[in-house]
C-alpha cells in the first residue's frame, strides 16, 4: 500500500496536499488541470521532491530516508528515459546493476525483456536509431527488468499518435500484472483513465484528492471535474 | 545518490587545496624567506605600466574586436569558418611565436620598415609601450571576437525577424538589439583580456624590458634572476596577486561569454544588412583582421622551414622535453579540472571551491615555482626536478581554462540526465563512467589540448631554473632570438607552432572521433 500521510510538497511559492492510500497492484491515473500539480505528486513518491510536512510510506515503512534509486518505484519521465550514449542493452542494463556489471544471466534477461516488449534483438542500437514508440518501449522494458512494485508514468506517451499510445499502455498493463506492480500513471487525456485505470486521483487548487473508481468520476463528476473536462 | 560520491567529492575538495597551497602556499613561502620588503620607485613604476598596458591592450582588443565580430556574425561567405578557426588560433599560439611574426612585419627589419624607408619614411619602432600593446591586441583580438561572437549568436534569430517584421534597419536593430548584448558581453570580454594581460611576462620579456616597460612579473622574474630578492619577489607577487584577485572579484560578476566551442557557425538570416556599401564595408574589416593575423604566422613559417632539418640536436631534445612536460601537465591538469568541477556541482561549498579553481588566474608563475623550488631545495637539488615541477606549475596555471570549458556542459548534463540517473541509482564512480565520461568526452578532448598547448608555448618557471641541458623548447627559441640566431630561431618556432597545435588537434580530434 502507498500512503500519502498528509503530505505536503513545495515548490517555490506553489503547494500541493495529498493524504491517501492506494492498495498494491492498483492501476490509478492522475489527472488535472496543467500546472495543477501532476509531476509533482509523481515527483515526491520518486524521491525527487522532499516533502515539507508529512510521510510518504510503502508497506507502512517511511520513504523519507531513501534515495530516487533505492525507492521501490521506477520512473518513466516526459522525455530523457534512456541515455544516448549508451545501447539499449546497456541502458537496460543499468536497471539490473547501476555500475553496469552485468553476468551471462543478466545478457539473457536484457534479450528476453527486448523481446518482450517487440525489440529482440536490437540491443545493440542506440536511442536516436529508434521510434519515439520504440524508445517508450526500451524504458518500459528495463521497468520490467527492475520489477519494483511501484511504476510511476509521468505522461511518457503523450507525444505519441493515439495508435501507439494505446498500444504502449496495453503494454504497461501487461508489465504491471506481470510484476504485480501499483501503477500511477500521470496523463491529460481523460480516455487513458477511462481505459486503463481502476481508479482516478484528481489534482486540481494545490490538492490531490483521494482515488475515487473511475466510472464514479465520470458518472457523478465534483464540480472542479466537471470544469476541468469542460475546459480540455 | 551518496554511495561513492563521497569519495570524489573528497576528491575535488582536495584539488580546491592544492590550488590554494600552490598559489597562496607558495607565495607565502617566498615571503617568509625574504630579508626585506622593499618596493622602490621601479617597481611603482612596474605597477603602473602593467595596469597602463593591459587596460590599453584591454580596450583595443574589444573595441577592435566589436566591427569584426559584427562582419562575421551578419555575413555568410565561403571561408567563413576557417576564419573564425583562425581566430582560435593565437589564444593557443606559443607566445614567442608571435612575436616573432610580430617582429618579421613590424621590427626593424621588418617588411612594414622596408616598406616605410622605400617611401623615405622614418622606421617605426616595435619595442616598448607599443609593442607591448600590438603583441597583446594580436595575441588576444581574435580571443575577444570570438567571445563577442558568441554573444551575437546568443540573439534568437526571431528576434531579428521581428526587426524585419517591423522594418528595422541596421541603425535601430543595433539600438534595440545588438547594443543590450554589447552592453552585457563588452566588459565580461575586456575584463578577461585585462587579466591575460596584467600576468603577461613573455611578451615584455622580449618587447619590453628597461625601466619604461616592464610589467610586475618580468619584475618578478629580474628580482629572482639577477639580485635573487625574495623580498622584491614577494611584495611584488603580492601586488600582482592582489591586482588580478580584484579583477577575478569583478570579473566573476560580470557575464564571460565562451570562446571556445560549437555554435560559433551559425548564421541568422539578416534583412537588415542587405546594403552594399555595409557589405562592403564588413567584407574589408574580416580582410583586414585575417590579413593582421595571417601575415605574421605566414612569416614565422616562411622563416622557420628552411631551417627545420638543420636545427641543432639540442633543439629536438628541447622539443621532446617540451612535449613530455605538455602530456604530463595535462595528465594532470584535466582530471583535478574534472573533479573539481563535479565537487563544485555537488552544491556544498561550490562558491570557495569555484574561487579556488581560479586562483592560478591571479597567481604569477614565476612565484609558484620559487616557492617549490624554496620548499624541494633542502630535500634535492632544484635543477634536478626542474621539469616536474614545470610541469606542475603548468598544470595549475592551465586548470581555470580546463575548468571554464568543463563546468556549463557538465551542468548541462547532469540537468538532462541528472534524473534518470537518480531513479536509476547511478551514484559516485558509475554515474562517472556511464553518464559524465562520456557525454562529457568531446570537452574533455578540447580541455586536454588547450592545456596541452598552453604548456607547450610556456616560457614561464622553467626561465628561472632550469640549466642549458633542461631547456624546453620556447626556452631555447628564446636563447637563439637572444643570439640573434634568427634563422635557427624562426626554425625552432615553427617546430614549436607544429607541436603545439599538433598536441592540441591529437587531443581535441582525438576525443571528438573516438566512436563511445
């Protein structure tokens, strides 16, 4: 379970509130208004963001004292998902061994998770030989090589086509019930929650309220809702 | 995100100190030894011929630079790159060299007096003030171009299209744009060339001398040299030290454009300047400066290749001492550049760190060297280490250019990347190797060569210390011009010209080719 235990998170003069909880394996969208506060949520469960009043708890046990790379979360951002210097073996690489010490055993995996996702074997290539889809892909597969229980999605497919984002987010679906992970997925497009969340968390005025089941959002939308999907 | 980072951040940290002890620590020693501290009306009248001189050189320098930089930013012509790689040129060029191109047009011998007495024109005379000035505004004219080049091309090319749009012309488009970057990147640029200046010891060493013109460091240098006063040595170190610190303070205030490096080959498309008479006008200053650049190092040449085959055997050995001296400096130089700036980056202490990283700019080499000299005499004989310790002191004196060139891309890096590595747990000696290394790899190789050539055309501690039979190679150009060997001496400049820029495109080429 994730728990926001009345969290505040700062930036410069803009504050956002959060105090919620989410069950394991959950799959919620996080929409809003721009400039809401979206990436912000996404960024204090990463570890990017330091709270200034509360705890962020996964299994009842404090993230406060983690680092971003030792919070049981992977992280696709907006855009710079994969290093270009790097192969897309190495860059799936760094998710099982940050200093990229890699056994047999790991090369194996690496092409398994490539296949996985539709890029067997093209380990070998860099970022900028790839699809914007196909990079989506290579950062989704080194989530399902980390397998942490938390995948946090920061609009990662919002520059692609409607084909292919809906594709990309079967896949996410896939990955997250392969790995049993909880999935937030931030969004501006209120048809990715319809289609792939459970549950939706409304950000909107310096607040993030707690999850409510998609179809009850929709149904019976809070007049910030209603305003928001008037205005988008 | 600490796991390792500690370790190099102690690292840049310790970097940060030695820099102190070498410039500040050495300076200190020198002191303690001196019997007295005398500074006499020769050393005022040092003092104020340096500050005279480099303001002057300052000024020139920009104010030239301006029309010039103008010209190349608005016009797009065949050789337009090679000019401003031209304009690279003489910021690495070994100082010596210049000079004597300098002396092969202006001296006496020079082609400007031949010309002048078949007119029956009094010669001009290139040694003193003026000559002081022309071998400064030569060395650091092109520096100063591009710098205010790269300022033109910080314009957004919209911005002139809105001028268009508005039907601006080249009166008002200067008024409203290019005059408000001037006014930003103007004095960042003077300040730089001021300092460059105010240290400058080759130059007056050759051009200068006698009591109208010497400069606070060619002071240093005759103080240690013929009366070995560690007393003069000091106060005057001290006075220097102090003028370029108030600089470097002023300095680190202003916007310091980058000389170096991509983006200078741009060209915004101008409505503004469509008129011939300023086409013409922009196409005769770029002639005009390329013609004051090239004709001197076409002489040095000219001069130096007949020679080449028959320079002497100390000659060469000079030019292998010269190079290891270089490859060493460098060694050392770019990784305590590197780690400093990733100690500097980290955030804790980064405004002492930075000043540290530039206190060889306020430092004289000359100094730094006795002091090490002072401290390594008791322990061995200071000829015996004498190129050690060059290289050293040309390491420090080359790390605030390596640092300069390695900082603003290291951030660029580390604010694109920076993130992903954090989610990922790349910290300390695998964030370096998978994502600094090699994104910075290109700056490293441009770092590398710049110090690489620096230390190659120094003509600095090593003046003092070292013997006939540890010369290095702008040394031993700089006893043949003192022979008045000119033939043999052009010959070892041109060797020392090839070398120089030889190391440079190895290192520079070398890291940008490499496939990562």
């Amino acid at each position: 379970m994730l728990t926001f235990d009345r969290v505040t998170v700062a930036q410069g003069a803009f504050r956002l509130t959060a105090d919620w909880s989410v069950p394991n394996g959950a799959r919620v969208a996080v929409i809003g208004p721009s400039g809401a506060g979206k990436s912000t949520l996404l960024m204090a469960a990463a570890g990017f963001l330091v709270p200034v009043a509360g705890r962020i708890l996964w299994q009842g046990q404090d993230l406060g004292p983690l680092s971003p790379g030792d919070r049981p979360v992977s992280i696709l951002f907006q855009d710079q998902n994969l290093f270009p210097h790097l192969t897309l073996a190495q860059n799936l690489g760094l998710g099982l061994s940050p200093r990229l010490r890699l056994t047999p055993g790991d090369a194996l995996r690496i092409e398994a998770a490539l296949d996985r996702v539709g890029l067997a074997g093209m380990g070998g290539r860099r970022p900028a030989d790839l699809s914007g889809g196909q990079q989506g892909r290579a950062a989704l597969a080194r989530a399902l090589l980390r397998a942490r229980p938390m995948l946090l999605l920061d609009e990662p497919f919002a520059a692609l086509g409607p084909a292919m984002k809906a594709d990309m987010l079967g896949l996410v679906d896939e990955i997250a019930a392969e790995t049993g992970a909880l999935v937030l997925i931030v969004t501006h497009d209120p048809a990715d929650a319809r289609t792939f969340a459970g549950q939706v968390v409304f950000v909107d005025a310096g607040q993030a309220a707690a999850p409510v089941p998609t179809e009850t959002l929709f149904s019976d939308p809070s007049p910030g809702v209603q305003a928001y999907l008037r205005k988008d | 995100m600490a796991r390792g980072a500690g370790a190099l951040t102690r690292a840049g940290v310790g970097v940060a100190l030695v820099l102190a002890a070498l410039t500040l620590g050495t300076l200190a020693v020198v002191g303690l030894r001196a019997e007295s501290a005398g500074f006499g009306p020769a050393d005022v009248a040092a003092l104020r011929f340096t500050v005279a001189q480099a303001a002057v050189s300052a000024a020139l320098s920009v104010g030239l630079a301006v029309p010039v930089a103008r010209a190349l930013a608005r016009r797009r012509f065949p050789g337009r790159r090679l000019v401003i790689g031209l304009m690279g040129v003489p910021f690495l060029l070994p100082v010596l060299v210049a000079v004597l191109g300098l002396l092969a047009v202006f001296g006496r011998g020079g082609i400007l007096n031949a010309a002048l007495a078949e007119l029956g024109w009094p010669p001009v005379s290139i040694y003193g003030f003026s000559g002081v000035v022309l071998a400064h505004v030569f060395l650091n004219l092109p520096f100063a171009v591009r710098m205010i080049l790269s300022g033109w091309q910080d314009i957004p090319a919209e911005r002139f299209r809105l001028a268009a749009a508005l039907g601006l012309g080249p009166v008002q488009v200067f008024r409203h744009l290019e005059w408000p970057m001037l006014r930003e990147v103007l004095p960042g640029a003077g300040m730089v060339v001021f300092l460059i200046c105010l240290t400058s010891f080759a130059v007056a060493l050759t051009l200068g001398g006698g009591p109208g013109a010497t400069t606070l460091e060619l002071a240093i240098y005759q103080a240690l040299l013929f009366d070995f006063d560690l007393g003069r040595a000091a106060t005057l170190a001290a006075v220097q030290f102090g003028l370029c610190a108030v600089t470097v303070a002023v300095l680190s205030r202003l916007v310091v454009p980058s000389g170096f490096g991509a983006g200078l080959d741009r060209v915004p498309v101008r409505w503004d300047t469509r008129g011939a008479g300023l086409r013409l006008w922009d196409m005769m200053v770029i002639a005009t400066a390329a013609l004051f650049l090239l004709v001197p190092l076409v002489l040095v040449v000219r001069a130096g290749v007949p020679g080449l085959a028959g320079l002497p055997a100390s000659v060469w050995s000079a030019a292998a001492r010269s190079v290891a001296v270089a490859l060493a400096a460098t060694a050392l130089a770019v990784p305590a550049a590197l780690l400093l700036a990733l100690a500097i980056h980290r955030g804790r202490g980064a405004r002492w760190l930075e000043a540290a990283g530039m206190l060889p700019l306020a430092a004289s080499s000359l100094v730094l060297g006795t002091g090490l000299f002072l401290v390594i005499h008791p322990v061995v004989a200071p000829e015996r280490v004498a190129l050690p310790v060059t290289a050293l002191v040309n390491a420090a004196m080359a790390l605030p250019f390596a640092l300069r060139l390695i900082l603003p891309p290291l951030r660029g890096i580390e604010a694109a990347y920076g993130r992903l590595a954090d989610a990922l747990g790349l910290a300390g000696w695998a964030r370096l190797r998978w994502l600094v290394l090699p994104r910075l790899r290109p700056v490293l190789g441009l770092a590398a060569g710049v110090v690489a050539a620096l230390s190659m055309g120094d003509l600095g501690a090593i003046a003092l210390f070292a013997g006939q039979d540890r010369a290095t190679l702008p040394m031993a150009v700089q006893q043949l011009m003192g022979a008045y060997r000119m033939d043999q001496a052009a010959a070892a400049a041109l060797l020392l010209v090839l070398l120089s820029f030889g190391l440079f495109w190895l290192f520079d080429r070398g890291a940008a080719r490499a496939d990562i």
